[in-house]
C-alpha cells in the first residue's frame, strides 16, 4: 500500500535559561555578576532523501520534538544549543499548516527549517550597567515553534510497467509489492495508474502499473494521453511481454507496438532504460521460455536485459527487483541552504512562511483592571520571573519602551491598578 498522505506534530526546543550568578573568589570582593546566557532550542527540519518513495514511515511516529538548549552557568558559561533535528521525507513531498506555512520540497537534499527553536534566556552578567551593577535577576528560554503539518505526495514513480492490456501487469505489481490491483482476464482490467512500493537493503521504489497501451494510444486512442503521460516522470520502464498470448498474437509484433507508442508520444520515452520481463512462464514448457528470452537478447540492445518472470510461481521476480535497483541510483543529495522566512527558495519551488505577530491590544476587564493580549508581549512576559521584584522593574522598563504602558494610560489605567497578561495578574505602578 502506498502512503501519500500524513499528519505530524513538529515542536522547536526549548530554549536553555540564562543563570543567575555571582563571582566568588579568594581575594575577590564584589567579583560582580557572572552569569552567562542559555543555549538555544534545535530546530525541526524537513530533508528530502532520494532513498525514499512515500510517506509510511510517519504511520508509525506522528510526533517529532528537538532536544532543548542548556541552561547557562557561572564563571560566564554559555550552554550548548539543542542540535538539529532532521527528518527525512520523499521527493515530491508538499507541506502544509493551517497558519500559512506552504513549502513544495522536490530536490535531494533540500532543507526547510519548519519549527525553529525557542531563543535562549540571558544570564544576569548581561544586564549589568552603570546603574545596576549587581542584577539578581536572569531570563529564561522561551519554548520552540510548534505546529501540526499536512504532508502530501505528489508522486515521483521510478518504474513504469508498461505493455500490452493482459500482458501481465498488475499480477506481477501484486507480487512484487502490497499493491492489491485488480486481475482480471479480460482487457483493460486497470483503468487507472495502480501505484506500489518495493523495499531492499534500506531503499524503496515507487512502481506504477500503467494501464494496458494500445495501437494509437499515441493519438487519444484507448486510454490514450493521460495515461501515457504517467509514465513521462519514471526513471526506468519495465515492458511486460506475454510468452503466449492467448489471442494468438505475434509476442514480437505486441513488442513493436508498445515501443512505437512510447516513442511517438515522448521522445524522451524512447530513452529511457529498459528491461523486458517476460510473463507467464508458467504457461509455456521451459524449452519455450529459455528459447524466447535468448532470442530477445540477441535481438535487443546488450544494455536491455532480459528476465523470464512468473507472477504465478515468483519465478524471476528476485532477479528484476535487483536490476531495479541497480538501474535506479540513488541521487546525490545537493548541498542546498536551508530556507528562512525572507529568503526565496528556487524559482518553482516556494517557501511561503507566516509573519510574526508583533502588534498587542488593551482591554479592561473591570474596575482597576486592564489585560494585555498579544503574542510577542506574553513571550515577554515568560521570560522573567514575576515573584522577582527586580525582574518585574526590568519587566515594566521593557513595556514602557514598547508603547505597552501609554497604550494602557490611553485605556483609563492608573497607577496601582491590576494588569493581566498572559496568565499572570500583577499591579503596575511606573512612577514608582
């Protein structure tokens, strides 16, 4: 079964805490304040590997949370930021939220930061001036982004199974992969691309069973243009040529056929790596079988190699998952930037990223009592301790600044009266 869809929960670090901290020292009075900043928060980032072909490995873990950044220490010790966390997903892979994130990630190698680290706390060495020389007061890190995303995939098949209606298709879909397509025996069973994916040694392909071409199917004939147009992304094309077909047809006429078409439709198609697997083996002595295939190679290419396959038995089916593999390399993954808000990524592919919400307002909730609402000054907020007089002095020098305590004076607030931000109730008095 092929995953194409998936929902995750993406969590930045946390941001480490700056310390509180004093130089103590033999023969060093008033050593003043030492302590130093906190590490940041890792980043979620989402890379594309080419060793990947859909979306499964997410059915089974949902959530992904970076490691946090470590707290500072004295002596003016900065903690280490949280390393980065990367997670893998297919080429192809399109990225939602519903608060405006859009990203289209296609190439290897391509990186998309999509939930940054909380910022890091500043020790109290940092707030040392003129003015206040011994700060016993330090911030704390703030918590990382954290959003739900939609992941679809716009799929990048490897393998195309290309032939004639009946030549055996889906039954050896079903059995090289937990594909269920329909088999029938009458024509045109497949009425619609059947997609599956095949695993070895940590890798996976993508095999589409594009449904049975006909004579003129270059022309709109049978299922015609959107069909072939299926097999314009695959990287190598498996044709699927019955032994004996059971209208008596020329197995090497049905060949020239499904070659005249691709070529005619895409010239590209034409260039394509081929192999040619020969189907139903089960149905003819095995005289017949070895027959035919040493005919088709001395009449193909030397680089078109031959397998004689049996859906029925498995016969042969090792052997082209190996020469799958061998004719699909990995692709080297580029050494692309990672994208950040404000940068263009490459001219199709687009990062759109929501802006962050600076703007705040006031409401009053009663008599003497105000509520401030906005994300930037509740972040703020979290970042001292309110039960530190020192820290909340700092605090209403920052909200002064910002335009926070003339919007409130505007609002009817008078000194002593109770402001809530945040989940926090405190008194605010700036003239004292």
């Amino acid at each position: 079964m092929l995953y194409d869809k998936a929902r995750i929960f993406v969590q930045g670090g946390r941001g480490g805490d700056g310390s509180q901290s004093f130089r103590r020292e033999a023969h060093v009075p008033r050593g003043g304040p030492d302590g130093g900043d906190g590490g940041r928060g890792g980043d979620v980032v989402l890379r594309v590997d080419d060793s990947l072909r859909d979306l499964q490995s997410f059915k089974r873990k949902a959530h992904y949370k970076a490691r946090p950044g470590q707290h500072g220490q004295g002596a003016n010790r900065v903690g280490a930021d949280g390393p980065t966390l990367e997670v893998a997903v297919p080429p192809g892979t399109v990225v939602t939220s519903e608060d405006g994130l859009h990203v289209d990630l296609v190439h290897p190698g391509q990186r998309v930061v999509v939930a940054r680290g909380g910022p890091y706390g500043r020790g109290n060495k940092r707030f040392a001036s003129a003015t206040r020389q011994a700060p016993r007061f330090a911030e704390r890190g703030l918590p990382g982004e954290e959003r739900w995303l939609e992941l679809r995939l716009k799929l990048l098949a490897d393998v195309g199974l290309v032939g004639l209606p009946n030549a055996g298709k889906s039954s050896l879909l079903r059995r090289l992969t937990r594909a269920d397509p329909k088999v029938a025996d009458y024509p045109f069973t497949t009425l619609e691309p059947v997609l599956g994916t095949v695993e070895r040694d940590g890798r996976q392909l993508v095999i589409a069973d594009i449904p049975g071409l006909i004579e003129g199917a270059s022309e709109g004939a049978g299922l015609g243009h959107d069909f072939l147009a299926h097999v314009e992304r695959t990287r190598v094309l498996v044709h699927v040529l019955d032994l004996a077909p059971l209208d008596g047809s020329d197995p090497a006429d049905n060949h020239a056929v499904i070659e005249a078409e691709l070529a005619a439709h895409d010239p590209r198609l034409a260039a394509l790596p081929r192999i040619l697997a020969l189907s139903k083996a089960d149905l003819v002595p095995e005289e017949d079988a070895a027959a035919a295939a040493e005919l088709w190679r001395e009449t193909l290419d030397d680089d078109i190699p031959v397998v004689v396959t049996s859906s029925a038995t498995g016969r042969g089916l090792d052997e082209l998952v190996g020469l799958l593999f061998e004719r699909v390399p990995v692709a080297q993954a580029e050494a692309l930037p990672i994208e950040a808000p404000g940068e263009e990524a490459l001219a199709e592919h687009r990062t759109f990223r929501p802006a962050a919400r600076r703007e705040f307002h006031v409401e009053r909730t009663g008599p003497g009592s105000f509520r401030v609402v906005g994300e930037g000054i509740e972040r703020l907020l979290a970042r001292y301790d309110p039960d530190n007089e020192e820290a909340m002095a700092y605090l209403e020098h920052r909200l002064a600044r910002i335009g926070v305590i003339r919007a409130l004076q505007d609002a009817g607030f008078e000194p002593g009266d109770e402001v809530e931000i945040g989940d926090v109730v405190f008194e605010l008095d700036p003239g004292a």
